[in-house]
C-alpha cells in the first residue's frame, strides 16, 4: 500500500542528497574542466554511480528504515508472549509466503496506528517484512485481511522492490546529471556566483528534479499494482482480494465524509489518479479482477 513506495521514494532523497554533499564537500567526481566548460562523459558515470549508489542503499536500509520511521514492532513466531490475533497474524503471512514459494519467511510486524494500511518492504525476497496497522486489524474482517496479506506477500514474491530500485536507480542517473547541468548553466549567468552558491543550486535543482523523477516511479508503482491484485487473488482466493478492495474503498470513503484533510493521506484517490499517487483508483483495481 501507500507506506512501501512513499516510506522508499523519501529513503531515497534523502539518501542521494547525502551521498551528494560529501561527494562535493571531499570533492570527489571533478566534472568541470579547467577552461569552465563541463566534460559530459565524466559527469554522466559520476551521476550514475552516485545514482545507482543510492538506489541500492535505499533498498538495503528499506526494512530498518520502515521498523524505524513506523515504529514496527516485529512479532517473534517462538514468542509465548504473542497473543492469539498477533500469533494469527503470523501464521497467515508465513502461510501465503510458502504458497508463493518464498524459502525465507517474512519479518511480520504491526504499528501503532488507526489508519487502515499495511506494507511490505525489503531488499530481498529472502530478507523482507510484511507490517499492518492496528487500524487494518481493527475495522477488517478476517477475509479482508487475508487479501491485504496476500496482496503484499505477492509484492515480496514478484521482487517489486528490486524493480523499483533498478528504475530508482537510472531516474537517480538523470536527477544527478541534470542538477548540475542545471547548476552549472547558472553559475554562467554571472562569473562572480561562488563556489558556495554553485554547490547550493545543486542541492536545490537536486531535490526539484528528485520530486519530478518521483512521478516516474510513482507511474511504474501504479502498474505493479494490478499485478499484486492479481498475486493476491492467486494466492487467497479472488473473491477475498476483490472483498479486501472493497472494504479499502468503504473505508476512505467514511474518511473522506469524516474529515476531508485526512483523506489525502490514505490509501488512495476514490475516482480519480493524479501524478504523484502511489496506487491507482480502488474502484478501478476491483473492476479489472472482477473481469478477470
């Protein structure tokens, strides 16, 4: 759901931004040349190391950052402590990740929270995590909930996390080159800018170009979608995948009528899709598995 991609694509800004600073600071990847002018070829196998550097840090950190920023509390399966619905929880993820064919079970955990999400996140299928909000558990029934599992554990199965990270990564190559094609054009404008304000437009067309690039992913994470429904339909049954949906889609639509401000929050829009939406429209993703 919304957490995966938005919790990487933020991983990933900040990461690049800081790889990007103590490259210049050490000044490492010198790309101007002495009379001024940029030398293209060195610039663009810098961006793309700083580039796909990023991307694949992102991906490793993807699970420590999610436990972190969320507040994930992993539920041990040999912990007597569990309580019956945790234990459940468990058993349920590890039960569709073996119908999927993982050899490695998912890390399971739950945060802390009344909205009705989850996610699945991490750098492998062998190292991932699947993590729900007590919100999801609270308002779901029991088939609803199996579909949202199923959903992210087809996530973990389909490597929707190495994709997208490989995507991240050549979107990465061109934010880097295109900053400081950017930087260098305007330090041309007027020979006094310093090196200071040539470092500064860097970070600033960094984190433009970083937040257009995010359109991008956020295009190919509305794709992957649809395969997910399609995984979690194999894997518990389409009547409770197109069950789960449904109980999503009366969900934001009760958040909706309650407080419009929370809406933008959620899992996503009702009818419609904007650029920078991590999921397609609800209505949409059950009329293609209901055609199926």
């Amino acid at each position: 759901m919304f957490k995966r991609i938005m919790l990487f694509v933020l991983t990933n800004i900040l990461v690049i931004l800081t790889i990007s600073i103590v490259l210049s600071v050490l000044g490492v990847g010198s790309y101007i040349n002495m009379d001024g002018s940029l030398n293209l070829t060195t610039l663009l196998i810098f961006s793309a190391v700083v580039g796909f550097s990023g991307a694949f840090i992102s991906l490793a950190i993807s699970r420590w950052m999610a436990k972190m920023m969320m507040g994930v509390q992993v539920l041990k399966p040999d912990d007597p402590s569990l309580s019956y619905a945790e234990r459940d929880l468990v058993e349920r993820v590890h039960r569709l990740a073996r119908a999927a064919g993982l050899t490695k079970m998912p890390e399971v955990g739950i945060y802390n929270s009344p909205e009705v999400n989850a996610f699945a996140t991490g750098p492998s299928r062998n190292r991932s995590l699947v993590a729900v909000s007590a919100g999801l558990l609270q308002e779901m029934d029991d088939d609803a909930v199996e579909g949202v599992l199923a959903h992210e554990v087809a996530h973990i199965s389909n490597g929707d996390m190495v994709t997208m990270t490989l995507l991240q990564g050549v979107v990465n190559t061109f934010v880097v080159f295109l900053a400081r094609v950017a930087a260098w054009a305007v330090s041309q404008i007027r020979e006094e800018f310093s090196p200071i304000i040539h470092f500064i437009a860097i970070i600033v067309f960094q984190i433009l170009f970083s937040i257009l690039g995010s359109i991008v992913v956020l295009a190919y994470s509305r794709y992957r979608e649809y395969h997910a429904d399609r995984g979690g339909a194999d894997l518990a049954g389409k009547d409770k995948m197109i069950h789960a949906l449904r109980a999503l889609q009366a969900y934001t639509d009760r958040v909706r009528e309650e407080d419009t401000s929370l809406a933008t929050l959620k899992i996503n829009s009702k009818n419609k899709v904007s650029l920078f939406s991590s999921h397609p429209p609800l209505a949409e993703r059950i009329q293609r598995l209901e055609e199926r």
